[in-house]
C-alpha cells in the first residue's frame, strides 16, 4: 500500500548533510520514506523516528540502527532524554496530514467521504472534530475559523454551525457541508471546505502548539552546525517555522543585544523557499503545497 510519499526526498536529505555516525530525528515517520533515506546515509549513526499515529506501525522496520517512538514529536526532548540522547545532529520533519490519513475515510480527514467527523491524528486523545462542532462555543468555533482557517467571516461561519446544530447532530462530512450550504462559493467550493476542514483539524491536533513545541527543543537539542530541516503545506505552519529560523523566535519578535545584532540560533541557508519540481508535483500531486526551509545551529 502507498502510505505516503516522501516530500521533496533528495533536497531534505541533502538538507540535512548527514554524518554517518551522527544522531538524527524524524519527527513526523509516516510511511518511513524519509528515515530510510537517513539510515542509507548512515554507517553506525543512530535515528529516532516519532510518530502518533498507530497506523504507521505497518511501515516499521527492523535496523539496530534505528528506534521507532511512539508519541507526538512536542515531547522529543523528554523521550530522547530517556534515550539517553542530549543533542543530535539533526532533525527533519514534514508536517501536515499523510496520504494514507487522507485516503482513509474512516479517518474523517477529507471532503470527499460523508464519513464521520474524526481527524484525530492520534487515535488515543478524547477530543475529536464531532465534539468541536457540536460542543464549541459561537465565540470559540468563530476563533478557530479566523485563526486556523484564516476566514474573515468566521462569525458567520460559527453562526451558521450553531444554526445547524440547534436541530441536527453534526457528525458526518455532509453534515457539516450541509451546515455551510449558504455560505460555500459555487466557484470556489472545495477551496472553501479545505479551510474549514484545516481549521478544525489543527484545534483537534493542536498542531501550531505542537509544532511551537518541537522547535523549541531544537533550540536545546541540536548541536552547533547540526541542521534542521521542515516541510510545512500551509502559511500557518511555514509563518512559524519562517520566524524561528530568521528571528530567533516563533512570535517573529525581533530581539538585538546589546551591539544592535539579532539574537537567533539558527542561520537560513536556503533564502528562497524550496518548492517540489514539476515532475514530484505530477506524480504527487500533493506535494504542490509543500515548502522546504533549512537551517544550521549557530
């Protein structure tokens, strides 16, 4: 089965100018593309690949090179500490929702099913898009619409939801399209429902929190001249991972000592965003979304 294919494959592991004894971290493990090009890499260097998603299990191999973390990539830090592990020499991660989520109806995470509402990535927290949609507040959905979905009528969006719900459970994907009937441009209706469906995805996963975590560590984890290197799909995640790496902060704070020089830990090394060729984007068609940055610890 095609779980997922690795993003951009050759650029993020030429991004991350592997030693071969070195210590490296792949955050997001998906269908393990991207840790098995870091093992080609490596002679007696040793990876550890996080993932919170149970359905990966199906990808993992045997290499005594490699250990495999169940657990979402905020607690790194914690987990390579048990490990025994104080710094790496570098850490990929390729953020977003795998193919094989998407594909998965079950799952909830795609228009295109009228399955149930889930898009839990981790299968194991309480909280779903089911609750979201039918517990949230007009206030708080209306929050989540404008922050994560980037919508400037997110009131609107909540009213409607609310509407819905005084006479209907919202549980299915046509539920909730249904929901927005009146507000989906005609033209532009699947573009509509993707920002909707990322809105809600993201509160469910707490994915910006997750990710602010995770760069965080890497603040502590990374030795010097040790690479960083992120696939973001969106301009939430690619806005962060961008302030991290140029400004020494995810706020986009800009901070100078005492001499008038910005204070970061991380030196840019691709100044323009490194996007997929015209042929990955032909024959991954979702990868046209995806924006690489690299950085090296200073």
């Amino acid at each position: 089965m095609n779980y997922h294919n690795p993003v951009m494959l050759k650029e993020c592991i030429n991004g991350l100018n592997i030693k071969p004894n070195g210590v490296y971290v792949d955050a997001t493990f998906g269908g393990g593309g991207h840790s098995k090009a870091i093992l080609d890499n490596l002679s007696d260097g040793k990876l550890y690949s996080f993932d919170q998603d149970l359905d990966v299990n199906q990808n993992l191999f045997q290499d005594k090179r490699f250990k495999f973390i169940k657990s979402n990539f905020r607690y790194i830090k914690k987990f390579l500490k048990v490990e025994g592990i104080e710094k790496i020499d570098g850490l990929l991660a390729d953020l977003g929702v795998s193919s094989h989520q998407i594909d998965s109806p079950k799952r909830g995470f795609s228009i295109r099913y009228n399955e149930k509402l889930d898009m839990r990535m981790n299968m194991e927290i309480p909280k779903s898009a089911v609750n979201i949609l039918n517990e949230y507040s007009k206030e708080k959905l209306s929050e989540i619409f404008r922050r994560y979905g980037e919508f400037s009528n997110s009131n609107l969006i909540a009213d409607k939801i609310i509407e819905f719900r005084k006479s209907n459970v919202i549980v299915n994907t046509n539920d909730l399209i249904q929901s927005l009937k009146v507000l989906t441009p005609s033209s532009k209706k699947n573009k509509f429902l993707a920002r909707v469906f990322q809105a809600i995805r993201i509160e469910v996963n707490d994915e910006l929190s997750c990710l602010i975590d995770l760069l965080n560590s890497c603040n502590e984890l990374l030795k010097t001249n040790a690479r960083i290197v992120v696939i973001s799909y969106h301009s939430l995640e690619d806005r962060i991972v961008k302030n991290f790496i140029k400004k020494g902060n995810v706020e986009g704070k800009l901070v100078k000592d005492f001499f008038g020089n910005i204070e970061k830990n991380f030196r840019q090394l691709n100044k323009k965003i490194i996007s997929p060729k015209e042929s990955e984007i032909f024959n991954n068609p979702r990868s046209r979304s995806a924006k690489l940055r690299i950085a090296e610890r200073i």
